[in-house]
C-alpha cells in the first residue's frame, strides 16, 4: 500500500505494484523491485562502469569526505555522491566489457583556491617525496593546507594524507609503512584547502610511480600474439627449407602451397595483432 500526504495527486509512499517509493534527503525517489530481466549491453555497461567507480572511490572516503565537503553542503548529495559521478562521467574510458580508469581525469575536489604549481613527486625507501612552488598569487595563503590522496588501485587502498604541508613549505615527506605500498602501482592527487576550510582548490593529478600492470584483455591479447608468433616460427622455419628444396629441382606440391599460404597469412596477421611486446 502507498501513502500520498499531499493529496490524490502528491508524492506516494510506500509499494504500488512492482515501484517503491520514499523519501530520500527531502527528495521524493521511486525504485523497483523484483527480479529484473535479462540486462542489454548498454545496462552491463553501465554495471561496470559503476563497479569500475565504486572499487576505486571506496577507499578514498576520508579524503573526498573533506575534499568535496563543501560542494556537498546546501545541496541533495553528499561527498561520496559527488566524487563517484565526476569519476564515472569523467574518468572513464574503453568499452564494455573493458571499462577502466584514466587516472589522469579523476577529479578529487573543485573549486576557487589557487593551486600550487610545478608538482613534482619521487619515491625514496619508506615514503614519497612531494614539491611544488610556494610562491603565492592573490588568491592564496601561506598557511593554506596541502591535502595528498595516494591511490593504491592494485590493492584497492588509498592512503589520505589530510594535513600534508602548509602552502609555503615548499615540499613535503609522505610515509608509506608497507613494502607494498612503495613497490605496487601508485597514483598520486593533490588539493590545498584554506585554513579556515571555507575554500578548496580544483584537485591536480600528480601522476604515476611504478607504472600500471596489464589488464584481463592486454593479458589475453599479449598471450594470443605469442601463441600467433610461436606458429609463424615454425611454418618460416618449414616454408624457407622447402623453397630451398625447390630450388634444387624438387616438383612443387600442393602441399608447399598450403604452406606458403599459411606463411603469408600469419606473416601479414602478425605485423596488425595486437599484443606485441613493445
């Protein structure tokens, strides 16, 4: 049964057939239930583009909890709603059933403070070490806060570093207390947020130390073009000993043809196939 509180015609609350509806931050929402059907490519798509969000966001929470607090504030969404779609609608690329993330186009914060310039990361034995120039334009204070979301997306962890740095040091050391940590995949976010937190800045991607490993597909592709080569050295290795047989006066057969074709095919095949080790 649903409930209308404003009248016949106002927001229902409550089930009514297969649709739910209720009240969420002073919104009215309405979702189905029951067992949907058969999902279209465009729905599985969108499932791992969410799944695809979601592993990378969750560990962040205390730093985007900080970082889009005041984008948040006055409005319907919270900080986890606002990181998830600029990551979704953003950061996004490849198609179904590849979705991944361009680490370069997450955003972690926007917003009207001056961001510090000529970023520059490098790794050392139990941390990382962070610069940046402090010299300030009108728009900025050296006590502005530096705040640094290192990414650890082969773990699904993130270490937060809130209270990084003011503006005017100039630099700064982040520990990093796990050998994995400083060896596995990292990708590395800065913002600066006034010391009164009433302003914060857009969100700066720093980049990347220890590269990224391979996905599923580049996996697959690399081990298809292996599996392609080690075929093409054998048929060359054949194909060339029986042109030279050939040369000596030997009749050529039908199936020397079948062998040249499938030299030619796979030598052609193999200068397009994807995969091939750089």
């Amino acid at each position: 049964m649903a409930i209308c509180n404003v009248g016949p015609y106002g927001h229902p609350s409550g089930k009514i057939g297969s649709l739910v509806f209720y009240i969420l931050n002073g919104q009215p929402v309405c979702r189905t239930i029951g067992k949907p059907g058969k999902p279209s490519i465009k729905q599985l798509a969108n499932q791992q583009a969410m799944s695809v969000t979601m592993e990378l966001v969750k560990p962040m929470a205390d730093f985007i909890n900080v970082s889009f607090k005041l984008e948040a504030e006055g409005t319907v969404k919270n900080p986890h709603n606002l990181a998830t779609s600029y990551i979704k609608k953003q950061a996004l690329i490849g198609q179904y059933p590849d979705i991944k993330v361009d680490y370069s186009k997450v955003v972690l914060s926007q917003g009207s403070l001056e961001m510090a310039k000529d970023l520059k990361i490098t790794k050392g034995k139990e941390g990382l070490n962070l610069s940046w120039n402090s010299d300030m334009e009108e728009n900025a204070a050296a006590d502005d806060i530096l705040m640094v979301l290192v990414s650890h997306p082969t773990k699904k962890r993130a270490s937060s570093y809130l209270n990084a740095a003011r503006r005017s040091d100039g630099n700064c050391f982040l520990p990093l207390d796990k050998e994995w940590m400083i060896n596995q995949q990292m990708e590395i976010y800065v913002c600066l947020k006034s010391s009164n937190e009433k302003s914060i800045s857009d969100s700066v991607y720093v980049g990347n130390l220890n590269g990224a490993p391979e996905s599923e597909s580049e996996k697959a592709e690399k081990a298809h073009f292996m599996a392609t080569k080690a075929r093409f050295d054998v048929v060359e290795a054949d194909y060339h000993k029986k042109r030279l047989e050939l040369a000596e006066g030997l009749i050529e057969s039908r199936a020397f043809r079948h062998l040249q074709k499938e030299y030619r095919v796979l030598r052609d095949k193999l200068d397009f196939l994807p995969g091939k080790p750089s």
